[in-house]
C-alpha cells in the first residue's frame, strides 16, 4: 500500500459516516478513529475543538521485499497530525434531513473555506416534507463541515462551524 493509497483511505474514512477503520494485513496495520468526544467537545468560550483522524502507527511501505525509500531519498516517517480547528457552532434546530444542495443538480451551498455572510444560507433540513433553510448567525469563513449531503440530523447537532471574521 502506498502513500496515495493511504490518504485516499483517509479522505474516504473522513467523508464517511464510520467511526473507526482498523486494516491489518501481515506486518502492515493501519487504524483511523473519529473521536467523537473531541470532536463534539466544547469549549468554554463556545467554540468547538476538532481533530482529524490520526493513524495509530506509521506504516512501514514494502514492494517484492524491497523498501520503497532509497538512502538518497529518505526522509522522516510519514505522519498525520493532528489539527485543531476552532470557531462558532452551526447546530440543527429541529430533527430532519439535511441537505448541502438546493437540489440535485446544483452545487453546494458551502464548501469548507468559503466566507459566509449573517443571514446566509448553509443547508436546509427537511421535517415533515418541510423545507427549512438554516441561516449563518455569524459572518466568516466555513472551516468544517460535520454532516453530509442527505444525511438525517437531530436536533441540536453540530452542522457547520463557521470562523468568525
């Protein structure tokens, strides 16, 4: 298993809603965890704290019992690490199906890294075959999205935080 290989396994583990990826194959052993506790965790200040997944071990890389890494190109073992992300909780007002799209077709409302504007939209909830549009009450920039396209939320969970700024 390469590196891409690795963090395409990574970015398929963090869009998904799995909890824990744990891979073991010979000498090779690779384990993701979302750590709900931090994740979800607030701060005093109303913030939330976020953590990426993090491997619990470097992987050691062998093809046809060669090393991948030659002596003129080694470098340090490769790591993720971890980030924290900080700013304003978007939370569900009401239990539904939340959708980042106005409609099929369309883009997405918010992508992370995209400013937003008080008053803005950022998803909509559908509850009772009622749309309702969930609003920025803060101006900034969008760092993390905690739900997915059509995902079914609940009340008062997390759905965006939003960097005030």
């Amino acid at each position: 298993m390469n590196i891409n290989e690795i963090k395409d396994l990574l970015a398929q583990f963090d869009q998904s809603t799995l909890t824990e990826f744990d891979l073991k194959d010979n000498n090779f052993e690779l384990y993701f965890n979302k750590n709900q506790q931090v994740r979800g965790e607030k701060a005093a200040t109303g913030e939330v704290v976020s953590a990426q997944p993090v491997p619990t071990q470097t992987p050691s890389f062998r093809l046809d019992n060669e090393s991948l890494e030659d002596s003129s190109t080694k470098t340090s073992p490769v790591s993720i690490t971890e980030q924290k992300v900080t700013g304003k909780e978007i939370v569900s007002p009401l239990v539904g199906v939340c959708y980042l799209k106005s409609a099929p077709d369309q883009p997405v409302f918010k992508n992370v890294g995209d400013h937003v504007e008080k008053g803005e939209v950022l998803c909509i909830i559908e509850a009772m075959k009622v749309m309702n549009e969930i609003i920025s009450d803060v101006t900034g920039e969008v760092v993390e999205i905690l739900v997915e396209n059509e995902q079914v939320v609940e009340f008062n969970q997390p759905l965006f935080v939003v960097k005030e700024g």
